[in-house]
C-alpha cells in the first residue's frame, strides 16, 4: 500500500490505520492471539500505522501482533487522563504493555472535552514534559469537537489531530460535517498530521461503506482513516480498497450487509445511569430501571462500556 507523510511529524503512515478498539475487552473481547494475529495480517500487507488507546484495552494484542516482527510501525494511544499525575501512569502503562521504549504518537483523549486546552492544561503540559523526556514521540488532540480540533490549529504543540466526521455528521457534537472538514482543513494547513474517526459513523453507514470512506478520504488536510477490522476478509479488502484496486463487489456486498449494534445485558442492570453520563450522544435512558439504547443515535463508541461498573455493555 502507497505510504503518506502524517503532516508536520514527518512520520510514514499507510492511509488505512487499523483502529484496535473493537478487538478489546470493549467490543468484540478477542484474545490477545486471535487480535494479534489479525493485526499481523494488516502489519503484512502494507498497513503501518496502529491506533490504541488506554481505555481500548488492546495493549496485548498490539504487543502480540509486533512480536517478532521487523517492519516499519508508527503507534498512536491515547490517554484521558484528567491531571498530570494519571497522565504520566497511563504513558508508563502503555509503554510497558506495548514493550517499546517510545510511543510514537500519544493523543490527549478528548472525546468529551470541549476546550481542552483550558481543561487538560495539566495534561497536555505532562505529555509534553513526556516528549522531552523522549518517552513520547509527537503529542496529539482526539475529539468529537469542531471547537477543540479548529482550537488545535493554533496550537503548534499538537502535530497530530484524529478528528471524528463522516458525510452525514453523526457523533460530532456541536456542528455539522461540513464545519468539522474546514476545522480539518485549518489544522493541515498549519502542517498538522490529521487521521480521521468513524468514517463509517460506528457502523450506521456500513451499508454506503466505499462512499463513506472516498468522502473522509477527499476531505482536505485527511491523511488516513483510522478502521476497525474483525476479520482478514475485511482487512484484505479495505487493503485492496485503500490501494485503488477495484474492490471485489461481492466481498464488499457481503461486508456492507454486517451490522454491528450495542448490546446491554438487562437482566444484571442495576439502573444506576453511569452509563447515560458517559454517553456524548445522549442515545442511552434508563427506563423501567434498565438502560435502554436508541440504536438511531448510538455511534458504537463504547465509552458507555468503559463506564458501566457492572461491566454488561458491549458492542457485538
Ligand atoms: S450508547 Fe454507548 S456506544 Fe453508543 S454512542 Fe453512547 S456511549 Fe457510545
Ligand atoms: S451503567 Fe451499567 S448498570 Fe448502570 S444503568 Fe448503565 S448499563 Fe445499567
């Protein structure tokens, strides 16, 4: 697969990114092997660039698919850490549990912070002290804010922005796609690297995928789109997709059919509503004492999951 540079980090990305949330504990539970092995499979045909986080839990399953192998890497995790202190532990743990002395990319996990540059102030000031430190190799902003990634444009310290949008909008939480493609287009043209989110709004467009994926693609300043992947007929064919190949129609009829959707299983919720809290998309309630979804506004994020201390949401 063709590789491009990641903006200003100078880093070599393939602009498919495998995204590892839905390989952890928060969605599909696979075993660090059965992960790994998935992973390898992408590391082999050309994909370089990973995408993990703290909260995905997919540290093994990284650290398992790069055992052994000699090929060019560039690791994105995140933290959303609230002070310094927890900043520098969740640096600590990724670097001890993915096994490498760097990460090469640590995001400011941002999903739900509007400003947070005033917000995390201590935090990003932490994961910068972590750069100096050579500890992390480029410090960078996620979010589902228009605000917070146009913000991201006038702050030089953030080389790197992975920005939620897809053609219809969903999960971006104050605007349109619209805004958030010229709140993109700022950031790369200050040089940011930017590598885009829920291209396929969590599974709601799966059913329009290779559109869905050629719109983030040709939005200005996109670099890559980060993809979760289940399967090696799904990683083969975004592979082919993302190298212009003409995609095999019926592999992609039989992809675009999959649907995945939030599972909570009712019969141990204590209708606590921590859930609800952790929702951006207000698409959980709790009725009758049991929380309930509406599918419409769920974007398969699997925060809600992080959250639920009776641990009985998943994505399936
Ligand atoms: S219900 Fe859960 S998975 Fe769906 S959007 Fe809300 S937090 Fe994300
Ligand atoms: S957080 Fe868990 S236990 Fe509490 S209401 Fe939500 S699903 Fe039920």
């Amino acid at each position: 697969m063709h590789q491009v540079i990641l903006g200003r980090t100078g880093l070599r990305i393939s602009p498919l990114v495998f995204g590892t949330l839905p390989l952890g504990p928060l969605q599909a539970n696979l075993s660090p092997a059965e992960g790994g092995r998935l992973i390898r499979h992408a590391l082999e045909r050309g994909v370089t660039m990973l995408d993990t986080a703290e909260l995905y839990g997919s540290y093994p399953h990284v650290r398992e698919a790069l055992a052994g192998y000699a090929g060019p890497v560039v690791i994105a995790s995140k933290t959303h850490a609230n002070t310094a202190e927890i900043a520098r532990a969740h640096v600590e743990r990724a670097l001890r549990e993915l096994g490498r002395e760097r990460v090469d990319i640590i995001h400011l996990h941002g999903a739900r912070v509007r400003d947070p540059f005033t917000e995390r102030a201590e935090v990003l000031e932490e994961l910068l002290r972590m750069k100096a430190e050579g500890k992390i190799g480029h410090v960078g902003l996620s979010s589902h804010y228009i605000a917070a990634i146009r913000a991201a444009a006038d702050h030089p310290e953030i080389e790197v922005v992975h920005p939620l949008i897809n053609r219809i909008g969903m999960g971006i939480l104050d605007g349109t796609a619209e805004e958030m493609a010229d709140a993109i287009a700022a950031c790369a043209r200050t040089g940011t690297g930017v590598y885009a989110m829920k291209a396929l709004a969590g599974g709601n467009l799966i059913a329009e995928a290779r559109q869905s994926f050629a719109y983030v693609l040709g939005l200005a300043g996109v670099h890559g789109i980060a993809i979760g992947m289940l399967s090696e007929g799904e990683i083969d064919a975004n592979v082919a997709l993302f190298s212009g190949i003409a995609p095999e129609p019926a592999v992609w009829e039989e992809l675009e059919q999959k649907r995945r959707r939030l599972r909570i299983m009712e019969a141990f919720c204590k209708g606590c509503g921590v859930c609800i809290d952790a929702c951006t998309n207000h698409a959980l309630s709790v009725v009758d004492g049991t929380a309930r979804v509406d599918e419409e506004a769920c974007i398969l994020c699997g925060y809600c999951g992080a959250a639920c201390p009776e641990f009985i949401i998943r994505v399936v």
